[in-house]
C-alpha cells in the first residue's frame, strides 16, 4: 500500500542502528558507579534519537556547545571501561558521537557533533518494568524544515477535502524506546502497529475515507503530538490502538474509551489558564499607551470576550464529548458484531491526553488483554487481526457516515457551569519545568508530594517521558 497519498505520514522510519555489539558485562564490585551497558540509535524520517543505557541512575550535567557544531555533557559517577571511543553513525542526524572516561572526576563526557542545523536535547527516561534508567539525546531537523513539510501534507489534505473524502488518524500507541506492555508473545508498540496497517487498508479502499497514521514505524511521539498531528491534518476522527495488561491473568476483553469529565475539565482549565495569560498580556500593553478610563473600559470588554470564548470553548467540548461518545458506541457494537473471540468490556470513559482534542470525535481502543495467555494467542492470530481492523473501519464507517450530530452532552455542561468559576483557579497551581537529568520521581520528591499524585495531575503514566523544558503541574 504506497500510493502518493498515503505518503504523507509513511516517511517513517528508516534504521535501527544497534551498536549493542558494546555490551558491557555489570560490575558487581563498584556499585557506586554507574555504568554504560548499551548505546544505539533509532531513527525517522524528522529525528533520530541515541538511548544510551546504564546500570544505574546519574546525574547529567547541561549541555554545553563547542565550536564547529559539537556540544557535550558529562555523565556524573559513571564509568566508560573502553575509556575513549568514537562511533561513526550513518544518520543525516549525527556525524559522531564520542566517550571519554575521565576517571580523575568520576565521570563520563559524551561529545557529539551535528550536521548543519540539526538540534539536540538531552533527557533521562526513568527505568520501567522492562529498561535500565537511559539517557536520550533527542536530534531532530530545525522547525522551519518541519513547517515546510507541514505545508505540503496541509495541502494534500486540502485536496482530499475539496473531493469530499473524510479523513481518519490511527495512532498506533507507542513506539521506539516506550515499548508499551509485552508478554505472551504480544508486545505492544508492534502489534498496534501491524492492526494500524490493515485497518488503514481498510479504509483506504473504501473511496469515502483516507486514513493517515500518527507514526508509520518503531519511534517515540509524545502524547499531545499524536493528537496535533490528527488536529493539523483536520481528521473527522481519531482512533489510538493499544493492548492491555493486569496483573490478575483472567481478566480479558476489549475495551473502548472516550474522554471523561474530569479529563475534559482539566483540559478546559488549561485551555482557560492560556486565555487569560494572554489577556494579562494584552492589558499591560494597553496600560502603556492609553489613559485610565479607556484601558479600564477595554478591559471590561476583554473580560466579556473571554467569558464569551470560555462559553464557546465549554460548548465545543461539550458537542465534541458527545460526538466522541457517538463513535466509541459505534466502535464498540461494530467490534462485538465481528465476533473475533475477544468479548467486550464496554465503553469506557478515562482522561487519557490523546483524547484531549476539541477538534475531532476520538476514541481510543484496548484491544484485549495480552496478559491473558488464551487472549494473547487469540489476538496474535493473522486471522484475529483482520477481523479486528475490519471491524473498526466498519464502526468508523457507521460513524461517519451517519447523518451529522449536532447535540451536546448537556451533563457535562452542566457541570461545568458549576465549575467555571473554579476554572480559573488552574493557573495558580505550582508549576515546574523540567530540568535536564530531572524525572518525575526527583520531581516528587523535591516538591513533597506522592509520584502518584503527580502522575494523576498531570495525565502521565508510569511509563510517561518527560522532557526539559516542560511544564509540570505540581498537585496540592
Ligand atoms: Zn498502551
């Protein structure tokens, strides 16, 4: 399936380069000192990202520049037994990465050097179930490039538009170093994957629609991009693929989700905390050029446009809740009609952030329990697999092609008329931007309060990435 269409997200991926051939055996005896057991790197079409791997966790100090593109960052109590040794990487990405142990200070300084406008970030990916505590050095092309091939996939999708076609983003979760949950067989990040492409098969014969994905290969996205990706290619609805796992092996069945009111709320919150950022902003400006009298009277005028837009932005959710609720019904009948083997849990509501979007219906799919031994061989079968992708197009299809409704979900704006005073209060809350080497759990700690706490405030899972830079709201 490669036609000039389906282009627009298929870049994809095009290597993975494992130099794991530097596998490092652990040294039990100095268990201080962390040390570096794995490096590689994976690649997509728009960044690359090295995953450096070590038996414990460091500290990173910033990343410094150099002169002629080279930066560097050491590694603080952490060993490098080759003591110097440099990789030559066939990436666009990268032209060399270097380590050098420097004993003396009990450290390791990594010096890399870039192509031409290429950018780096560094950050910690704290251990999961699965991965040893790794440091990720994020390369990607610099915005403008970005932009320009943004404006090239808006324009194809203009196209499809004007021809009627509705468009639809699968998101396979997941991805590249967040493998998702594994097990008996399944693991997750690949089999969403593999139901992405046969649904978007699917799909792409049926001339109505067009299907794109959020990620077409093995790498990492974060949350809010899958969803800006669907946003910025206008879809009429969004669907993000996943498998589950729990610890009690007899629990199976599918599940499907739509965004809940508390996740809903908290979106809405943010969304206010921005307008009224901005407000404050234009207010101080005013203050500068005019008298009193008409700076207090734009600003009576500004204070009922927001409320005016905080009114339309609680209704646009609202009508977008209960169009959501629409296509995960539909969803969820059109998989328990296919009758593939895997019984239905239900609709479900949950305030995932994939789901967050006001612009498009979305849902999102646990396809079945891969702890479950039956339900992962089941699940792994081709044959399954099929019957799965073809019963979500057939759901998306119903959805889509009902007649258009314009109802709200008049629960949720109700409540919300009780909390909108309250909405505002979200931007007093404590925030914290990360910092490099930081992760949630030094976060936790630094601020006292529970990583669960912070976890569930912000919408992030075990499993999360964070990186420098960004925001992180610490609860009460
Ligand atoms: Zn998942």
């Amino acid at each position: 399936m490669f036609t000039s269409n389906n282009r627009l997200f298929s870049s994809s991926i095009t290597a993975i380069f494992f130099l794991a051939a530097f596998l490092f055996p652990v040294n039990l005896f100095s268990q201080e000192k962390s040390s570096i057991t794995d490096i590689r790197l994976w690649e997509s079409a728009t960044e690359a990202t090295i995953i450096i791997e070590l038996t414990n966790s460091v500290k990173l100090s910033e990343l410094k520049d150099l002169k002629g593109r080279r930066s560097f960052f050491d590694i603080e109590e952490a060993t490098f037994k080759a003591k110097i040794k440099q990789f030559d990487l066939k990436s666009k990405f990268l032209e060399y990465i270097q380590f050098e142990d420097l004993s003396k200070f009990d450290k390791v300084r990594v010096t890399f050097k870039l192509p031409r406008g290429i950018r780096s970030q560094i950050f910690m990916l704290p251990k999961n179930e699965h991965k040893k505590e790794r440091i990720i050095v994020f390369l990607r092309h610099p915005k403008d490039l970005l932009n320009q091939k943004a404006e090239k996939e808006l324009e194809e999708v203009r196209k499809l538009k004007a021809l009627g076609k509705k468009i639809i983003v699968i998101d396979p979760g997941h991805g590249g170093e967040d493998p998702g949950t594994s097990g008996n067989g399944v693991v997750e990040k690949k089999y969403v994957l593999s139901v992405a492409h046969l649904l978007k098969a699917y799909i792409d014969r049926d001339s109505r629609f067009q299907a794109f994905l959020t990620r077409d290969g093995d790498y990492i996205i974060p949350l809010e991009g899958r969803r800006q990706i669907a946003e910025k290619l206008q879809a009429d609805a969004f669907v993000s693929l996943h498998v589950n796992s729990i610890n009690a092996k007899s629990v199976n069945g599918f599940e499907v989700y739509y965004e809940s009111t508390e996740g809903a709320k908290n979106e809405a919150a943010r969304l206010v905390a921005e307008m009224e950022n901005k407000d404050e902003f234009a207010d101080l400006a005013a203050s500068d050029t005019e008298s009193d009298s008409d700076s207090e009277e734009k600003k009576s005028m500004t204070k009922t446009q927001t409320d005016e837009e905080k009114k339309k932005l609680l209704e646009k959710q609202a009508q977008n809740i209960h169009r959501s609720r629409l296509l995960a019904e539909a969803l969820e009948k059109s998989m328990r009609d296919a009758k593939f083997g895997i019984k239905s849990r239900g609709v479900k509501r949950e305030g995932f952030k994939v789901l967050h979007s006001l612009e498009m219906p979305s849902a999102l799919l646990e396809l079945g329990f891969i702890s479950n031994q039956t339900e992962a061989k089941v699940l792994n079968l081709y044959a399954t697999k099929t019957k799965i992708a073809h019963s979500i197009y057939q759901g998306l299809a119903d959805f889509l092609s009902a007649p258009a409704n314009e109802k709200l979900d008049t629960a949720y704006l109700n409540y919300m008329k009780k909390n909108l005073p309250n909405l505002s209060a979200a931007k007093k809350e404590k925030t914290h931007i990360v910092a490099a080497g930081e992760n949630l759990s030094t976060i936790a700690l630094k601020y006292n309060v529970s990583l669960s706490q912070l976890l569930k405030r912000n919408d992030l899972g075990m499993k999360s990435i964070i990186r420098p830079g960004q925001t992180i709201i610490i609860p009460e």
